[in-house]
C-alpha cells in the first residue's frame, strides 16, 4: 500500500516484488516477537527464497564457459554473384551480431586458459532472420561423425567414479580415433592455448552452400582472421594462469570493449564450384580437412568489431541460443553428415537448457518480423493469437516458395556408411608438423609429453603410433620424450589399425 512515506523515496528506486508491490522491509522477516517464528505471510521472503532456488538453468552441456559480445557485420566486398544473402547484398551494409567465445570441455567454473578448442559463435541479425555460424577457432574438428560425439564429450569431461579428468579416457578415445591426428596436433601446440578470445582467428570449419539469384550453387568456408593478431599462451604459462586468473579470457574481452578498444576480425572465404568441390583431391564435407588456401585462396568478405557489453550476463551470454542450423535464404547446410546431425542438436539441447521459447527472448529474437503458427509453451511471450492452423482463410501467414534453396544430388544405399581412416588423414597434420618453427615442434612435444605421461603404458604407445604414422620425426620426438621403446612404437606403426588396437587393449 503506498503512503505519504514511501511515496517520499525516489519512485524510479523504489524495491519492489515481481507483482510491482512496494517492499516495506527487506531486512528482517515477518516474525513473532519472542520466540521468532516466521510467518508464512511474508510475500517478499517467500519470493526471494523461491527465485532464488530456481536461478541456475543447466549450463551447456559442451562449451559451458564463455563471454559474449554484440556488435556489428559490415560488408567489404560484393560477392553477390555467389550468394543472394540479403546481409551481403551491398558494399557497406552493416547488420548487427552477438558473438559467444568459450572453452569446450570445462564446467561454467572451469579456467579459461585450458587447452581446449575455443567456440566462435556468432549470431547476425539479418532482414531475412537470424544466421548462426557456430564454429571454433579450428578448421578442422576430432570427428566426422556425430554419432562419435558424445563419447568423444564423455572422454574429454570428468571420470564417472572419480569425478576427476581422465587422461586414460582422453588420450584413449583419441588414440582409437586416428582420424583426430588433424585437430589433435592443433591442440597439443600452442595454438590450444591461445591468449585470451581476441587474439584468436574463427572458423565455420564445416564447408556450407551459397546459392545466387540464378540459383548456381557455390562451397564455401569461412574465416574470421584476428585484426588484433595471433597470440598463444605457453603450456606453463597457461596452467599458471588458470591459478591467477581463471576468468582471463573472459575479463579481457570485457575489459577490452570497456576501455573501448573494440576487437575486430575480417572475415574471408573460400569459394568452389559444385564441380570444383566433387573434383577436389579429398572430400570437402569433411570436417576433419582444411582446403588448402594455395588451392582456393581466401576472398574477403566483410568485417566484424564487437563493441557493445551485455547489460546482464545470464539473460544475454548464458541464455544465448546458437544452432548451425540457423540459417537465411542464400546460404544452406551440406552434405556433410556431422553437420546435419548438428543442425538438430542445438535446438534440441536448448529446448531442455532454456525452453521451448528460447527465440523469444531478447538476444536470440530475430530483429526482423517472426510470423508462425506456434504458441503457448513455458515463459511464451507471444503477442499474436489466432489464427493458429493452417492453412487458413483469415490471410494468416504465408510460406513462400522462392526461399527454397537449390537441391542437390544424393546416390547410392541408406547405410551405416564408414569413413574409414586412408592415408590422406595423416597429411594435413604431417604438413602442420612440418610448418612449425623449431620452438613451436618443441613445444608440441612438450605440451604432448606433459598430458600423455599420465596416461596407460599402452595408450601411450598406441597414440604414439599414431604420431609416428603422421611423421617419423614427430612420433620419434614424442617416444623420446616419454621414454617409450621406439622399436614398440614403430612396429605398432606398421599395423593396421584393428591390429594396433588390439595389440594395446588392456591384458
Ligand atoms: C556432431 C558434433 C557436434 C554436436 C552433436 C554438438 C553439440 C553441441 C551442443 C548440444 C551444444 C550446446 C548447445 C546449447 O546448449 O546452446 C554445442 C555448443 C557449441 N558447439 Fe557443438 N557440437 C558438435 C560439434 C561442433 C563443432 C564441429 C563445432 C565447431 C566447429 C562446434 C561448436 C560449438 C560452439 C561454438 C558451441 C557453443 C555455442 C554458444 O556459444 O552457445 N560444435 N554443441
């Protein structure tokens, strides 16, 4: 009830309940005198105590930890003649983003210098709806299969019984995953430490479709490349940090836009033709390769600069919804069959993780109309009502035929089709091995050694088959520094892989 003396306070500040009543007291309870037994009455405690038991939503189940910023997309080069996206349609054209950096593997507490991939997400706000890109800073990934991805999760998070990290699980799963070898070298070098989000490039990592007005279809992966340039942490250095400051990355990228010295990425492409693309010498859907840029050079696209701060962390970074299948008319998914399955993943996590209204909220609303049939659900904040069928006869929404994107080929029998390890899965990370600088070689087998050391006698030979397969040098480093016998390691070698896998099961 308002009187003369709350109605004296400033009525901007004034404490309420979520019902709007002003508070009377909100530092003692509703009691009796002596003894103190609290009253049922008091509204307001009851309030605080039931939110505040309901204020944790699950975290992520992958990429748990993060910070977020919003910013703005402006295009720098016409590239219409391979893509219709209304956000590309014109030189200049400036369309707002949210962007979401994270480590993968560790809880929302976890430190953010681990060595890990980083997430590199980024949500533009188009005319036509929201376009996610949800990648990493990798262009490659461990899988390319996702039905691989939830035990690849399980070995990379903590040990059932012990609730500890398991480096018996990690270096397990990867040493019966040669496919890995790619991302794996990546991640042992110093680039899976990288010094903070900003110094950092981004990738789609997946190859998507472009299509144009004439619908041609193009293949095309994305780069976002630093302007603050790369800059990685050494192992020491990072395990140090995660004591002094385990929100580093998160901090410098708040205080960074703070000060406003506002980050900023320029964004390239690679672009192949459907012909270019089935004749190129690897499969190009797979997540697991780069396509070479001497090949198909990177083409600049736009640039990206981050530099608005969220107003409140939980409703803008932690509720935030990415999915790779996000998308708007001039852009589609692949035939690449861990992005298909990632397409349904997110929205299907989020339902559980957020709600089945997770785009009505303000950091995931499209900023263009939203027009459909669905309603109601948990926290629906929807304004329109009927009609809620269709079709109907009341000039409901329409869908429209010319947003359907250009079909593609498909041959051959609905199976369980492998994609077997070949030797051409080794060449990419023998080529990375042999791009490194001495110190950075020194420092792959350094930060290998340190991690791997803790793992099973037999693990350890087995994954350093596998380095040894890559490159003789790498793997003959790698037994050195492990004190492993390198004759073991090179007959290992030699095996086929269900040989070597069974040569080093456990006894
Ligand atoms: C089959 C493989 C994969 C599956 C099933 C999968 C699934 C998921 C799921 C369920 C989430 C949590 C979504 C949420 O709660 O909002 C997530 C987050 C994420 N994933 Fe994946 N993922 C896969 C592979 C990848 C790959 C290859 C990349 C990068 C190239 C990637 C990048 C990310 C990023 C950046 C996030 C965090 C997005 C954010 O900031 O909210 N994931 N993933």
């Amino acid at each position: 009830m308002y009187n003369s003396y709350t109605r004296s306070y400033n009525e901007q500040k004034k404490l309420t309940t979520s019902t709007g009543k002003v508070v009377d007291n909100d530092q003692n309870s509703l009691t009796t005198e002596k003894p103190a037994v609290t009253s049922l009455n008091d509204m307001n405690l009851l309030e605080k105590l039931s939110h505040f038991n309901r204020e944790r939503i699950p975290e992520r189940v992958v990429h748990a930890k993060g910070g977020g910023a919003y910013g703005k997309f402006t295009v720098t080069n016409d590239l219409t003649k391979y893509t219709c996206a209304d956000f590309l349609s014109q030189v200049g054209k400036e369309t707002e983003v949210f962007v979401r950096f994270s480590t993968v593997g560790g809880e929302k507490g976890s430190a953010d210098t681990a060595r890990d991939p980083r997430g590199f997400a980024v949500k533009l706000y188009t005319n036509d709806g929201n376009y996610d890109i949800v990648g990493n800073d990798t262009p490659v990934f461990f899988i390319r299969d996702a039905i691989k991805f939830p035990d690849f999760i399980h070995t990379q998070k903590r040990n059932p019984v012990t609730n500890l990290p398991d480096p018996d699980a990690f270096w397990d799963f990867f040493s019966l995953t040669p496919e890995s070898m790619n991302q794996v070298t990546r991640l042992m070098s110093d680039y899976g430490t990288p010094d903070g989000f900003r110094h950092m490039d981004g990738f789609g990592t997946h190859t998507f479709m472009w299509y144009n007005n004439s619908r041609e279809r193009y293949w095309i992966k994305y780069h976002f490349k630093t302007e603050q340039g790369i800059k990685n942490f050494t192992n020491d250095e990072a395990v140090e940090l995660a004591g002094i400051n385990p929100n580093y990355s998160v901090q410098d990228l708040y205080d960074s836009i703070k000060q406003g010295k506002y980050p900023a990425w320029t964004l390239f492409v690679q672009i192949l033709t459907t012909e270019q693309a089935m004749n190129y010498k690897f499969n190009v859907f797979d997540v697991t390769k780069i396509i070479y840029e001497e090949d198909y050079p990177l083409i600049p696209v736009g640039r990206l600069v981050l530099n608005r701060l969220p107003k409140n962390f939980f409703n803008e970074v932690e509720q935030a919804a990415f999915c790779p299948g996000t998308i708007v008319p001039g852009v589609n998914l692949s035939p690449d069959k861990m992005l298909n399955a990632r397409a349904i993943s997110y929205t299907d996590a989020q339902r559980h993780r957020i709600g089945p209204n997770a785009n009505q909220l303000s950091v995931n609303k499209p900023r263009c109309p939203v027009n459909n049939y669905q309603r109601d659900g948990d926290m629906s904040m929807l304004e329109q009502g009927a009609p809620n069928y269709y079709p109907n006869s009341f000039r409901g929404p329409e869908p429209n035929i010319l947003v359907t994107p250009p079909s593609y080929e498909v041959e051959g029998m609905l199976a369980r089709h492998p994609m077997k390890v070949e030797p051409i899965d080794f060449e990419q990370p023998r080529k990375l091995y042999n791009e490194f600088s001495a110190q950075e070689k020194e420092h792959l087998i350094y930060n290998i050694s340190v991690s791997l050391k803790n793992a099973l006698s037999n693990i350890q030979y087995r994954q350093t088959a596998l380095f040894y397969i890559t490159d003789v040098d790498y793997g003959t480093r790698v037994a050195n520094k492990l004190g492993l016998n390198l004759d073991v390691v090179k007959t290992l070698a030699t095996m086929s892989e269900e040989e070597r896998n069974a040569k080093t099961m456990k006894k």
